[in-house]
C-alpha cells in the first residue's frame, strides 16, 4: 500500500464486500452493503466484490461492484483464504474489507492481523464475543443483560421428537442451524425431515428453540468495542419470505427494543456491527430470536432514513469517534420492499470468472498496490 493510500480519507477507499449473492428467499447483505456506499455522501472509491460462487449476483452488476473475485469457501480454512486475497492484492489495491456472512467471520478474524500488515482495515468482534452470541448460548446471555428469550436446546438425535412433548417442548417448534436457516415445525414428522435437511447442508449441532408467536422487529446498529450502541436503526417486518427474511419492513421508534439493544451490547461489549432479532409476544414482551454478527440484507434502509451505516463503518475504521459520525436522527415510516430483478451476463463473463476466479467491470479503473 502507498504511503498516499494509507493517509487517504475513507472516502476514497477501495473497499471489498463479501456476501454479494441476492437469492430472493435469502439475500446476503453484500448487495445492499456496497449499495450504501455507492450513495454515501462524497465516497468515490472502488467496491470489491469477494464471492463463493460463480452465479453470485454482485460479481455482475456494475451498480455494485467495480470488481469480482471468487474466494475459496470458508471450510477450507484460513490459509486458503489468505493465499486468495494475496491473489487479489496483486491485482488490485484493498484499504478496507467488510465480511458480510455468519459463516466467513472466524477465518477473517485469525487473520486479521496479516491483512492488517498487507494494508487492509477490518472491524470485527473478538472471538470471545462472536461465541456469546451463538444461538444456543444467548439463555445465559440475556440473563446478564436482562433481557427475554426462548428456551434453546443443541440436538444431536433426532429420536427427540418422538417424546419432545412430554419433556414440555411441545409443537410448534423451531429448528435452525447454528449459522443459517430456521423452519417453523409443527409434528416430530416434520420435525426429523427438517432436522436431516439441517444437518445436510450446516451440520452439527442442530438446535431446537421454543416457538413463540408476535410480530418481528430487528435492530441494526454498530458497536465500538466499549460496550456503546451507535446509529441504531429499528424495523418492524411487514413481509417475510418462507425463510423468514424480510422482504418488505417499515422503519420504527421503539424504545424497548433500543433499550434491549443497548443492553445486550453493554453486555457483549460488541465491536462492528450486529442485527437483533426480536419478537414482541402476546404478552408485550420483547424476546430475543438471534443475533447476527454482521449487516441484515435491509441495511439499505439505513441510507434511507439518513443513518448509512457502511459509510459509518469506514468513518470509525479511519480514526473517528463515534460522537464525530455524520448520523442524521433516523426517520420513523420511511419502508422498504424488495424486489427481485434479471441481471443480464454474457456467457464469455460468466466463462472469463470461471476460469480466472476475477472478472473487472469495463468501466472501472484498476488503482493496483504499490
């Protein structure tokens, strides 16, 4: 990296997203990451975009990405992972990098350290925190902060099912992954087809949450690493994919849920940033469902309701104090809905990244290491 490129603003940063898929049940955030950034006020530097496959979205809208780069997928460790950036640090300068998936985080934190060396800043949680968070860990969490949640179960035998209720989990049930996917259950039937389907595609553990019935509301916000709650913005979804993403939300000025979030972030003195998941029960009650260690596909919105979080990411990476944030107060109303849209590819783009793992978008301009 250059002596200029280490000095420069954020806002002339070549920034690399991750998570740059957009299937319509479950979009990563990369899209809507490097989306925010393209609108931020004054940014003018380059996006990455860093994909697992090669029909991920972002890699081919120019909207988006100036740049696409296939990484190798994150079970086959850190040193793989290393030896691919270097990869694409020779052809192409990176000041900040921004993991955007559950699964990615553990190997971009061992390495953190060298991509620091190699000139690229990240902000991620410590590994401490990244654990405290799991979902089967989140009862002795919200404990500590005082916070509600349902009783979570880690299952390796799938015979559970056949006598759960008369252990007092009765149907419905949830079951989910440790990292993605969650299925509403209604019969031990049911039950061990999702229990297969779980451990097939995520593997062990497979975990049982008790069901609890209200409407979902989501908090987003970044952490310092001090225990502080910054730019928090709040939702309440209005539509929901059968994965039970959010497909259309409304902006919201909800004080229990700010108040849970600045809790459960004083507990876990978070640092990057986070989504809350929460559902306010029959009873009014806010309980906890998960927390993301990343950006939510919604974070778009952010930028609508003037608090861009992924331009503030930058900001705090670049040295400024939370206090020193461009974050307008966000505006309650303001609502999103998803769409789905055709990207057109030419079988020569879909064949060049294939063959080489990088494509680099016409328009864009390469501004290499030094």
């Amino acid at each position: 990296m250059s002596p200029d490129a280490k000095h420069e603003h954020w806002t002339g940063w070549n920034v690399a997203v991750t998570g740059i898929n957009a299937r319509p049940d479950n979009p990563g955030p990369g899209c809507a990451v490097a989306r925010c950034l393209r609108h931020a006020a004054g940014f003018r530097g380059r996006i990455v975009g860093l994909a697992y496959a090669t029909l991920d979205a972002g890699l081919y809208q120019r909207e988006s990405c100036d740049s696409g780069h296939l990484l190798p997928y994150p079970s086959t460790g850190t040193a793989a992972l290393l030896e691919r950036l270097d990869e694409v640090l020779r052809r192409e300068r990176i000041d900040a990098l921004l993991p955007c998936l559950d699964a990615e985080l553990p190997n971009f934190m061992a390495i953190e350290a060298p991509l620091g060396q190699r000139g690229i800043r990240l902000l991620l949680p410590q590994r401490a925190q990244l654990r405290r968070r799991d979902k089967d860990r989140l009862p002795a969490l919200c404990r500590e902060a005082g916070v509600a949640t349902p009783a979570v179960r880690r299952l390796a035998d799938e015979r559970f099912f056949d006598h759960c209720e008369a252990d007092g989990w009765n149907f419905p049930l949830v079951i989910k992954s440790a990292f993605y996917d969650a299925w509403i259950v209604h019969s031990a039937s049911e039950a061990r087809q999702r229990y297969r389907q779980i451990a097939a595609t995520w593997g062990y553990p497979v975990l049982i949450q008790k069901h609890v019935l209200g409407d979902e509301v989501n908090l987003t916000a970044l952490g310092d690493g001090s225990g502080a709650m910054i730019g928090e913005v709040m939702i309440r979804k209005q539509a929901i994919t059968d994965k039970g993403k959010a497909w259309a939300g409304v902006a919201i000025d909800d004080p229990e849920l700010q108040e849970a979030g600045r809790r459960l972030l004083r507990s876990l003195k978070w640092r990057g940033p986070l989504e809350i998941e929460m559902l306010r029960d029959a009873a009014g009650t806010l309980q906890l469902i998960e927390i993301n260690p990343r950006f939510p596909a919604w974070i778009y919105l952010s930028h609508g309701v003037g608090r861009n979080l992924p331009a503030a990411l930058l900001a705090l990476m670049n040295g400024a104090r939370p206090e020193e944030l461009d974050l307008a107060p966000p505006r309650p109303g303001t609502s999103f809905i998803r769409h789905a849209q055709e990207t057109i590819v030419s079988l020569d783009e879909v064949a060049t990244l294939t063959a080489s793992g990088s494509t680099l978008h016409p328009r864009a301009s390469v501004s290499l290491a030094a």
